[in-house]
C-alpha cells in the first residue's frame, strides 16, 4: 500500500510515523537517563582524575540530550526535503 502512495504523501507518512514512534522512545531515554543525571548532580560528581572534569554530572546529561538534538535534526532535514518535492535518496543513507 505504502509503494502506491506518491512522493509526497510517503513523506507525510514517514514524518506522522517518526513523530508517533520516535518521541516515546525518546521520552524512554530521558526517563531512563534522569535518576542516572540526578545522582551525578546530587552527589556533585566530579572526575577522579585530578586534573579531570569538576562537573562530570554535566556530561551525563548530554547523552540524553545530544540523542534528542540529533534524531530530531536528522527528521526534521529529511522531512523538510520531502515535503518541498525535493527528490531525497532513502535508500543512500540507508545502506540499500
């Protein structure tokens, strides 16, 4: 059914998709990484290293972040192509 659809309704398709899976596995990750930054910033964290980081509960809380920034920039680039009629090649990127 999908491979009837035309360019444009797959990519309204994709980015309806990605919004409906996409952010509760993202919503997972920050769930799943929020107790994990808490107790870095509690405990105010730092490196063992003495010349090591003074805030390493910082750097924990880039990895939820940083997974947020980037799925969402990737969607939104591949989304915006799509929509605008720009012939984008799935497959490319995909390793097809």
């Amino acid at each position: 059914m999908y491979d009837r659809f035309n360019f444009k309704t797959k990519a309204l398709v994709n980015i309806v998709g990605t919004i409906i899976f996409l952010v509760p596995f993202i919503l997972l990750i920050i769930y799943g990484s929020y107790e994990f930054v808490m107790d870095s910033y509690e405990v105010n964290e730092i490196s063992s290293d003495p010349g090591g980081l003074k805030y390493r509960w910082l750097i924990k809380g880039m990895i939820p972040l940083s997974f947020m920034i980037l799925t969402y920039l990737r969607e939104a680039i591949l989304g915006y192509y799509s929509v605008k009629g720009n012939y984008f090649n799935y497959s490319y990127y995909q390793g097809y």
